[in-house]
C-alpha cells in the first residue's frame, strides 16, 4: 500500500501540454488547521475551563497573562 502511495504517476499530457501534479496548497493548510484546529482549540478551553470551575485552579495558557 506505501509503495501505491509513494511511488509518482507518470506525467499527464493533454494536447501536448503538461498537467501539473496535485500538491498541497497554503489554503488547503489553512482550512485543515479551521476545520482540525478550531474544534481541538475549543474543546481543550472547555475542558480547562470546567477544570478551573471544579477546582479553582486555572490550568490553562491564558493563566500566564
């Protein structure tokens, strides 16, 4: 299955011009990290938050400012 993955395609011609190969993209990064980063970031505040309620003690970051 890696060797599927990792091995390159040739290169794709159509009428004699050459297609570039799919690469990743600043904006692909940057809609990974909103659509992954955002919920883990919320729900690692929720949790901190509960914890600081519970306890009294601030656990998260923003305790350092």
């Amino acid at each position: 299955m890696w060797k599927k993955i990792l091995t390159r395609h040739p290169v794709q011609t159509v009428m004699g011009h050459r297609i570039p190969e799919p690469r990743l993209t600043w904006m692909a990064v940057l809609w990974a990290l909103v659509y992954l980063g955002l919920p883990l970031l919320a729900i690692g505040m929720l949790i901190d938050g509960l914890i600081q309620l519970a306890t009294g003690v601030c656990t998260g970051l923003w305790c350092y400012f």
